[in-house]
C-alpha cells in the first residue's frame, strides 16, 4: 500500500505543479469496505472547486495508463482544508507560531487531546506553547497533529 502512495505521489507531484498548486498530502486508504485514493491540494490563496476538478482530469489518465492498483477505488482531489493534517517535516516548520491539536495515542496526564501554538518540531517531535508552558511530544506518543482555528 505505501508503494502505490510513493508511486502515484510521484506520478501526480508535476501534474499538480503544473496546474499551478502544490501536492499537500496523498493517501490510499479502505473505508467501509472501498478503497479510497485521495489526493489534497493547496496552493496561496487557497483552493477551488475547478482547483481540484483540473488536478483530477489531467491525474486521471495517468493513473488509468500506468494501472497501478488493481481493485477497484475512488478517486478524489479536494483541497489540503483550513484545519489541515500536518504529517511532513515541510509542514510543521511551514505552521510553527499557529495553533495546533495534537492527538496521542495514550493519554498524557489525563488527556489525549492537546492544544497549543506549535513552537518547536524537530525529528518528529513537536512543541506546544501554552502561554508560559511548554510540552513536547514524541513521535511514538503523536497519533495527529492539525491545523486548528482559533
């Protein structure tokens, strides 16, 4: 499966270039018994709808030529989303100072659900600023991290 994403990434990466947007995130995932591949776009000023309908017709036959995966699936392009995932090293230094939600896996003194202004990321770890308090959490404790308005 993290063959087909590191292929079709590298596939639709020019494409979305070219189109005038930058390739956010790209995943290949089975929800309710269908597979999904996904593909989220961004690009300064944000998104639009004819954004992702030109990304999906110039990606579409690429992908149909190469036939890469073989079941059947859903093809989607949609923008990256104000309240983004943030999974890249490019991400998170890109958002560091803008309010953040972290989701552990397990909880961490009585929560699993943090919020804060990223102020560090480094080797997966990343740091919450809660005015004078700081909390960092390592990549094995992180299940997410998003973009949260304020």
């Amino acid at each position: 499966m993290s063959k087909i994403v590191g292929i079709v990434t590298e596939l639709a990466r020019p494409i979305v270039e070219q189109m005038g947007c930058e390739l956010w995130d790209l995943e290949y995932v089975s929800e309710g018994g269908q597979w999904y591949l996904r593909v989220y776009i961004d690009k300064d000023g944000g998104i639009s709808i004819d954004d992702c309908e030109k990304v999906s017709r110039a990606l579409d036959p690429v992908l149909d030529e190469k036939d890469l995966i073989q079941t059947s699936y859903i093809f989607e392009v949609s923008s990256a989303g104000l309240e983004r995932t943030l999974k890249q090293p490019a991400h998170f230094l890109r958002f560091l100072g803008e309010n953040v939600e972290v989701k552990l896996y397990k909880p961490f003194e009585g929560s699993k659900l943090y919020s804060g202004i990223l102020s560090a990321y480094e080797d997966g770890a990343v740091t919450l600023e809660f005015g004078e308090k700081q909390i960092t959490f390592t990549k094995e404790q992180i299940a997410s991290v998003r973009l949260r308005l304020a």
